[in-house]
C-alpha cells in the first residue's frame, strides 16, 4: 500500500502528521511518497530525518523552478506515478491521523475501490474554530450536495483508492485546484463506484486558524464548487444571480449580530462569527463565478442527470457505506 503526502511549506505542521506516521502499520507492508512541491522552508530536512521511522520512504518533486506552481492535485498525480502499491491513501501535511487509520483504510480497500476516512474536528483546534452545530464536515458521513445533481463529495485528505479504480478514471484534475477532491468524487459516481464511508479510519482535520484565512479558505471553496457545477452542465438557471445576491443580503444580519456577540463575549460568538466568515467567503467566491459566467461544458450533462436521480435513491445506503 502507497500512502501520499504532498507537501509545500509545511514545516509549522509536518511534524505532527509524520509522528503519526510512524505509528501506522499494515500486514502486508506500505510505503510513504512525500511529494514536494518547491517547499523553502525546510520541510524536507524535516521528512529526511524520519527516514529510519518509516519502512520505506520516497521523496519525489513535483515542481519544476521556472514553471508555474500546480496544486494540490498534481502533487497526489505525481506522487501515485512514483508509487508502487495495488491502492493508495491520501494524507496531508498539516493533519493528523490517528492510531489505526492506515490499517482501517487497509481492510475497507480489500472490499471497497473507494474508501473514505471519517474526520475529526476537534483534536487539532480550538474550541471557537469547531462548528456552533454538529461536528462538522465528513464526521459522521459523506456529503451530499443539497441540489441536483445530488452526488457525495468528500476530502482528498481522507481518500483511499485502489490502483484498478484510479486507472479507470484518470489522474485528478489540476483545474480544480480546491475541489479536485469533489470533483473525483462525482467522475466515480458517474462511473458507476459507490463511495465507502470508513468510520474506523480517523483524520484529526486542522482548520484555518484566523479569519481572514477562513474568508479566503471558503471563498476558494465557493468559486471552485461552482465551477465545478459548471463543469459538469449543471449551473443554475437565469436568475442565478439575483437569487444569489438576495441571500448574501439576508445573511448579513447574521454575520452583524455574530459580530456583535464576539464582541460582547458570548460564550458561541467567536465560533459564530468564524462559521458565518467562512460561508460569507463561500458566497463571495460563488458570485464571482456568476459574474464571470464561465462557458458551461457539455461534458457529460446527460450522464450526469441519469446518474444523479439513481444516486439519490440510493443516497443513505452508499452514504453508509
């Protein structure tokens, strides 16, 4: 098995995830690849010095000096291109994965081609960056779009395939920067794979820590989810736009009075205002792609219909796994 770990100025955090590392084992042996990407800051001194803590360990570039940076996307490609193993697990540098995670991911890949690991929140941040509500993204499921075409996304950082399945469907796609992950998620389900929700295999997530990281964290998100709408042939209809902007002026009470409630030292106001951060980031980035109204592609608008009514039949049962 080839766990991936892509890496880019990760030194603050990296410790942490190879420590964790370290700890992992499965049966039937497993290798690190930690894919540089033009990291400065030391991080690979950092991995070189785990080398006798892991059981085999490669180190591989994926940035070429005087070429443009890729993402997070071409990373995984590339680390999965050096890889040597029948399935690989995706993790990254500034999480942590707990006891157990790599063989958990293990056992569900010997049934399942796509496996899904179950995140956790709470470990890694303070209390005012978890959610006022529940326990946050991918902690106790898979996410299920609330419009057509009503497909499961899920976490690169929490990603199990097996070779068969990435051979099938292709490397992730490098135009989608921030959700190459949901992306993946929906050419599966087109394809015909159910996605496993592996609630053994555990993630410590590590959220954005101020503000301002938050708006452009969720901001990103909103641009490229809608993008990836638009992607696939279902972007909303003609009056997208000032539905959109009648929701961003509806939420700003909120986003007033959990300011309002920081201010005032309410035991939920920090954690209210850096949730309404986030989702106003998310709105702002969506309206920007509105406005820029991309060219919608063709590619697989019927396929994707067909597919998204027979996956909503079957919602709860693959999102259990």
């Amino acid at each position: 098995m080839s766990v991936i770990l892509p890496c880019f100025n990760g030194a603050a955090t990296l410790a942490v995830q190879l420590e964790a590392l370290t700890l992992q084992d499965w049966p039937g042996g497993w290798e690190l690849i930690v894919v540089n990407n033009g990291s400065t800051d030391g991080s690979m001194a950092m991995v070189e010095a785990y080398r006798a803590r892991l059981p085999v360990l490669q180190i591989v570039e994926a940035y070429v000096p005087g070429t443009p940076r890729l993402g997070v996307p071409h990373s995984y490609n590339t680390g999965i291109k050096a890889a040597t193993g029948d399935a690989f697990v995706f993790c990254e540098a500034d999480d942590e994965v707990a006891p157990g995670w790599l063989a958990a991911m293990g056992r569900a890949l010997t049934a399942h081609d796509f496996v899904l690991a179950r995140l956790d929140h709470r470990k890694l941040n303070a209390d005012w960056l978890h959610p006022p509500h529940g326990e946050g993204y991918q902690s106790a499921g898979l996410f299920r779009m609330p419009v057509a075409p009503h497909l499961f996304s899920a976490s690169a950082c929490g990603f199990g395939l097996s070779r068969s399945i990435y051979e099938r469907l292709g490397p992730l796609n490098i135009d989608f920067p921030i959700v190459h992950d949901g992306e993946y998620c929906w050419r599966a389900q087109l394809a015909g794979y159910a996605l496993h929700f592996e609630a053994e295999a555990l993630v410590h997530y590590r959220e954005k820590s101020s503000l301002m990281a938050r708006f452009r964290q969720g901001q990103n998100w909103g641009r490229d989810t809608t993008r990836l709408h638009h992607h696939y042939g279902t972007a909303m209809g003609r009056l997208s736009l000032p539905r959109h902007l009648v929701s961003m002026a509806r939420s700003l009470p909120a986003g007033a009075w959990a300011a309002l409630s920081r201010a005032l030292r309410h035991p939920q106001g920090q954690a209210m205002l850096a949730e309404w951060i986030w989702s106003f980031g998310w709105a702002t980035g969506k309206l920007q792609l509105i406005l820029q109204k991309p060219a919608l592609s063709p590619k697989k608008g019927m396929a994707l219909a067909a597919a998204g009514a027979a996956t909503a039949a079957a919602a709860d049962q693959v999102a259990s796994g």
